[in-house]
C-alpha cells in the first residue's frame, strides 16, 4: 500500500494533476483506507511542497499547480471519506479587508491551509466589518485570516477585530494577519498572529488549532 500513497504524494508535488486523480483511483482499488490516501499521500504532498516554498525551492506557480492537482485527488477521494474527515484541520475563514482588491497572496495561503487538510471559505476582496462579522458569526471558523496588501487598507484591519471583540465574537476564535504591508509588531499591537507568508501561515494555523483543542486558545491571544 505504501507505493500506492508514495505515488500519489508524488505526482502531487509534481503538480500533476490527471495523475494525482489515477493515483487516488488506484490507491482505492488496492483497497488502501481513503483516510490514509488522504495523510499519506495528497496531504503529505502538500506538506513536501510548502517545505520547498518556505525554502525557497519552489514558486508561486509551482505551488498553484500542485495545489490544483491536490484538489483534483480530493475531488476523487471525497465521497469515500468519512464525515468530516476532509476537513479534519478545522475550519478557517479568509478575507481582504475594506479597500484592497488584491487575492492573489489570500488565495495561495488558501490552497495551502486546504493543502493541509483545513476547510477554507475565502469571502473574497474589498470586504467591510461587518460583513466578516457576519459571517464569523454564521459560520463559527475556528481561525479568521485577514489580509491587507496596502498600507492604507492595512488599518482596516484593526476595525474587524474591534467588531469581532464588540460582538463578543473573539473569545474561542483565533485571528491571523498577513500581507506585504503587515508585520509581526503591527500584529502584537491589535493582540493578534501573524504570519509572513503561505507556508508560515500553515504553522501558525496548526498551532492554533492545537492550542483550540487544549482549550488554551484565549492564552495563545
């Protein structure tokens, strides 16, 4: 069974798309767990590939494609997993905040979480308070990712965690900033984590959600 998930894994990394779903097909075939396919093989691919990214061995590009050829597995392994087994990293809510139309960087981090087995709703660009409140509310993410790809939009940030805090909705929700603009001090100023790029965001989101199952999340703010 081992090679049926080292195929997969590879053909992830490789970014291959129709091979990474004949993979997936085989692996069923064999009879390996669709749970195992899914950690040994498509998420320990991912994993490989934000490695290279953070090491500066891949690109953007090349991240997007392997992204897109984890996806296409998922698509085939999904309705052989038991519930919830696809999202098993827990969920997590993403937006660019008021005034910036930039998704680029917000997308990639998304494939990349989605890559580490979260479920991820991106809201999309340009969007106010309350509507992320809203959804917040609704949806219960158990992280909320904000980004900001200009210093004038930058301090829209501060007015979602207001919001959030106004409503009562921080407690229980761990919140991450990012974008070129954003730093780590900015961060610690609204009382929030922060993350320097895709691959760092997978970290800070696995540790958060270790720190939401110990109950300690409000310590790790």
């Amino acid at each position: 069974m081992e090679k049926h998930y080292e195929a997969v894994r590879e053909h992830v990394v490789e970014g291959q798309v129709t091979q990474t779903e004949n993979a997936v097909r085989k692996a069923l075939d064999a009879g390996c767990p669709p749970e195992e396919i899914l950690r040994k093989g498509l998420l320990a691919g991912m994993d490989e590939v934000g490695a290279l990214f953070k090491d500066g061995e891949m690109f953007v590009p090349e991240v997007l494609v392997s992204a897109k050829a984890m996806k296409g597995g998922m698509e085939i392994l999904r309705p052989f997993l038991a519930t919830g087994a696809a999202g098993q990293g827990g969920r997590i809510l993403t937006a660019t905040v008021e005034g910036d139309l930039h998704d680029i960087g917000v997308k990639l981090v998304g494939m990349m979480l989605e890559g580490a087995g979260f479920e991820v709703r991106n809201l999309g660009v340009d969007l106010p308070a309350a509507r992320i409140v809203e959804e917040v509310r609704s949806w219960r993410p158990h992280v909320l990712g904000l980004s900001a790809m200009l210093t004038t939009t930058m301090t829209n940030m501060k007015g979602v965690v207001e919001s959030l805090r106004e409503e009562g909705l921080a407690e229980g929700l761990a919140i991450m900033v990012g974008g070129a603009p954003v730093s780590k001090e900015y961060a610690e100023r609204l009382g929030v984590h922060y993350s320097a790029d895709a691959a760092e965001a997978v970290g800070v989101a696995k540790a958060l959600l270790q720190k939401f199952r110990e109950g300690a999340l409000s310590e790790a703010r």
